[in-house]
C-alpha cells in the first residue's frame, strides 16, 4: 500500500476512537513513559503539542514541568525544516496551515541539548520501530542527525507487526516503541 493510501486509512481508523479507549490508552502510555529511564534521564524533552487524533501530550508536558525538565516544541521553518523552541505556560502559539500550534517567538534549541524526542505519527512497525509520519518529511530531515533517544507513544491502532507502508531509506528508525496495550500484557 502507498504512504498516501496508508496515511488516509489510519486518519480515518484513529478518528473512529471512542474517548473512553482513547483517554485509557493515553493513561497506559503515560504511566510506561515516566517510569522509563529514558524519560528519567532526559532533561530537555521535544515533542508537539497534539492533535484530537494524537497521543496526548497536555499531561506530558504538564508532568515533565513538575519534574523540572525543559519541555522544547517545534517550529517549521523554510524547505521543510524545522527547529524546537523551549516551552513554557506563558509562551505565545499561533496555529499553523497544517492547523498545529507552534512558537511565536524565541531562541532555537540546539540538538544538542534535546536528550528526547517525543516521536508523533500515524502508524509504527514493532519489527523495525518504522513510523510513517504525517507526510511533510520535517521529522526525518531533522532526526536524520540527531544523536539523542527517538521514542512514540503508541495508540493500539497505531502498531503494526511490519510496515505495511514502503520505508524508504531516508526513513528514520525509532530508538523507543510504547505501546498503550503493552502495559495489559506484561501484566497477565
């Protein structure tokens, strides 16, 4: 199946989610990601702030704040780039043409510092930690030299034993694959 084909399937299968499922995954996923060492570790935290359709990422930045962490999101910038922008209660978004809230104003974060990406996207293959992201290619450009931990939180719906979308060679992996069924499973 092509990426297109895939992208409008999973949009429409992760649309379909009731609220219920939708907020005891998320609580799955929140509890697998703070009791990780990579989260423990990291000081400095990218991720966006989601959409409807999205893990949700309120209760992450939220709890990365308690924990004296730097929470950093993205702004995209010319010819696909993009750049991660600290975060704070008080920081000014505007939504963009892809309906996504991004930084007004402030300083870039160097890659350096970002000790972990919260990685979004539509789909995940558990055999390779593929992902298939929702089309622009920002995330891979930009984690095509990043050095710190890559990791997506995973709705049910979102995992995939193999890609069943083409993974080009530009793709990048994920370090890092939570899954929100995981946590019933180790549990039986």
């Amino acid at each position: 199946m092509d990426k297109k084909t895939f992208r409008k399937q999973q949009l429409e299968r992760l649309s379909q989610m009731t609220s219920t499922d939708r907020q005891q995954q998320n609580l799955a996923l929140q509890t697998q990601l703070f009791t990780s060492s990579t989260w423990q570790a990291a000081r400095t935290i990218a991720m966006t702030i989601s959409s409807g359709i999205e893990v949700a990422t309120r209760p992450l930045i939220e709890h990365a704040w308690a924990d004296g962490k730097m929470v950093v999101i993205p702004k995209t910038l010319p010819k696909r780039q993009m750049a991660f922008y600290p975060y704070q209660e008080a920081s000014q978004l505007e939504r963009t043409a892809f309906g996504i809230l991004e930084p007004v104003s402030g300083e870039p974060v160097s890659k350096q510092q970002i000790g972990l990406i919260l990685v979004p996207g539509l789909g995940y293959s558990r055999d390779q930690r593929a992902r298939i992201g929702f089309g622009g290619g920002y995330y891979d450009r930009y984690l095509a030299d990043y050095t710190g931990k890559k990791l997506t939180l995973a709705y049910d719906q979102m995992v995939f034993e193999h890609a069943e979308w083409p993974v080009d060679r530009y793709d990048v992996l994920l370090d890092e694959l939570l899954v929100a069924g995981d946590e019933q499973h180790d549990k039986n």
